[in-house]
DNA sequence: GCCGAAAAGCTACTGCCATTAGCCATCGCC
DNA sequence: GGCGATGGCTAATGGCAGTAGCTTTTCGGC
C-alpha cells in the first residue's frame, strides 16, 4: 500500500482540475479523488469537508486573479493601467471559464478570502491614484469598475451573449464610458 | 388517500417558494415534495425531472421579470422608460435574491427559454426606439445596459458589496454614464 | 538502526438524494 | 356502474458526503 503524498495543495489543485475539465458542477470529492488516485475518505486527512474544499479553490481563484492584475498594473500608470486591469480580468476569465463559476464575489465577508479579496482591491486603489478621488468617490469608482468587469465577463463566460461577434468593441464602449465619468487627472 | 391535486404550475411555484425560503441550493426534489405533501417519487407525474424543474422555474422567473419590465416601461418613453427599467431590474433582484441565482443568464440558447428571454428584449429595443440605433450600435446599447443591470444586481443580491452603504448613488452613476454614451435623440 | 507516535491511507457504514419500477386508489366520462 | 387514464404510493438502486475505526507508512529522537 504505497502512500499517495497527498496535501491540502495537491487535493485543491486536483479539485481545480476537476473543474476545469469537467464545469463547477462536477466538483465533488469523488471526482477529486479519484483523480487523485485515492479513495474518498481519504481527503479528509486533508481538508476538512466539501464546503471547505470550494473555499479553499475559491482563494486560489482569488489569488490567480490578483496575480494577474499585479502583472498588468506593473510599469503603467493612469488610464493606461485601468485599462490592463480590465483586459486582464476579461482574459483570466476568458482563459478559466470554469474557475469564473467559483470565485466567490463576497470575499470580504469570509476571513479565509479576505486577504485574497485585499490584493485585487489594493492594485485597483493604486491605479486610480492618478485620479486623486475623495474617499466616497473611490468606493464608487471601484463598484462601477467591478459592476462592468464582473458583468461583462460573467455573461460572457456563461454564454449570455446571444450573438459572440464583436464582444471586444462592446468591453471597449463600456471601458470607454467609465474613463468618461471620471474627472480628468493631473 | 385522498389526492393532492398537484398540477405542473403548482410544482414550479412549490419550486420558487422552497427557493425563496431557503435559497438555491435547497431546491431539491425531497423538499418540494414534502412541501407540496406528497412523496418525492409522486413528482415525476408533473415534472420530467429535477433538471426539468429548473428551467421550469427558470422560465417563471424570466416571465416575472418580463412583467415588470412592461409594467415599467408602459407609458414612459426614452431615457424616462430606460431608467424605469433599470429600477425595475434591480427591484426584482432586491425583492427575490435567491430568484435571481437560478435565472439562466443564456435564455436564447434554450428552445424553452428563449420566448420569455426575448420578451425582455423586446421590452428594451421599443424603449431605445427614440434614439434611432442602426443594428449594430443597438446590439452594443443593449449589452451595456445588461451587462451594468446584471453586473450590479448579481453582485447586490450575493453580497458582494463589501459596505451596502449608498448602493443607490452607485447605480445612479452607473445609469447616467450608460446615458452619457448615447447620441442625444430627437 | 530501532521504536513509538503521528500521519495517511483503507474498508465498512449511515443517511440523504434522484430516479426507476411496479402497484393501487381515484376520477371523469359514458 | 364500469373502465381507462391519471395521480398517488412503496420498494429498491446507485451516487454522494461524511463518520468510525482499523492498518500501514513515515519520521524524529535515541
């Protein structure tokens, strides 16, 4: 009876396979372990139930995606950074449909996703900077952005867009119309 | 043992109220049976299925919105009836949270849908009327004002606004702005 | 190198769920 | 009043999450 090497990292990247290949729905703790060459009660050495298990791909998700917005925030500044971090939310979710599914959108309001929810929150308050926003006015800046990325990529990862021409120039309007609303900076 | 005299549309609506009470993730055959007073098995003589009963009850609640959206819409006209509708959207997610997490987010692509999703649609192209949109700009004009409604609500009703503080002045701003990037119209 | 404890597997089991099969009571119509 | 269609039932199957308790492996301390 050889010993799997299991670990909680293993058993949520397993689970995050799952999903990839095989939707949200089909996350279960039997695909999980059978995909990782174990019987069922065996994760439990590893995490602690299913519902654990989502959260625990739910801050990965998180973290992916705050990986991303780093890296096209990175070298740019104003306008031009904004705009990276929509096309990289759009492409992440583009890339991962699947993982979209699962990404909690109240991260604050659990503290195992809190931290994960901060990072994003943070490379979006240091691209906005430029724009030098009262603190009432970012809390709002904030939520159209995120009302616009998570809508549009939401629907667009769920198929809800009846026709799939053109997708590119109706993210451009909307990322366009944000840039309008806001005050010209320095 | 008298009969329960259940019929598909009562099926459906002990669907919605198990939703409403206890959320999406509730909805399951056991408990729809027990509140319709009947054994689980007795369900297949209404409804093929339990994925069946969800686009069932997905069907009701795109209906729903679609009446709300008339009721709205009648006797307004121009930016008066697209802001009616946007407030009558957000309302019905803010009335039935848990109604809004099992509305399929891709109607047109199910035969069974596809009537009461284009109901909605028709309800959106007659208020956009007065601004007399070629086709393309006007499947780019629809997609902005779902993706804003879709965007806010889903993230109002899952709680992902970290404060609930001024939601009201954050869709306003949202509105107006999907205003400002329209021709001004006759 | 050895020993004991912790860690990581396993099988067997429970209970809930969807779904199917097949039986029986009721209803509506003639 | 009888008969077929309809709507209900119980019993049973198979998949799932989760628990209990056992066995084997691993590894640090000696």
């Amino acid at each position: 009876m050889p010993r799997a090497g299991l670990s909680t990292q293993a058993v949520v990247q397993a689970a995050v396979e799952v999903i990839d290949e095989h939707g949200a729905d089909a996350l279960t703790l039997a695909a999980v372990a059978s995909r990782c060459g174990v019987a069922a009660p065996s994760l439990y050495k590893h995490v602690g139930s299913l519902a654990e298990l989502k959260i625990q791909v739910g801050v990965r998700v998180l973290h992916e995606l705050a990986d991303r917005f780093a890296a096209a925030a990175m070298g740019r500044s104003g306008q031009d950074a904004i705009t990276a971090l929509m096309h990289a939310y759009r492409a992440y979710v583009a890339a991962h449909p699947a993982r979209y599914a699962v990404m909690p959108v109240d991260p604050l309001h659990h503290p195992a996703l809190a931290a994960a929810g901060i990072r994003q929150l943070e490379v979006i308050q240091a691209a906005l900077r430029p724009w030098q926003l009262d603190a009432a006015a970012q809390v709002h800046t904030i939520r159209r952005l995120r009302v616009i990325a998570h809508g549009f990529a939401s629907l667009e990862s769920a198929g809800g867009f009846g026709l799939p021409d053109d997708l590119d120039e109706t993210y451009q309007q909307l990322i366009d119309t944000f840039f309008d609303s806001l005050p010209t900076h320095s």
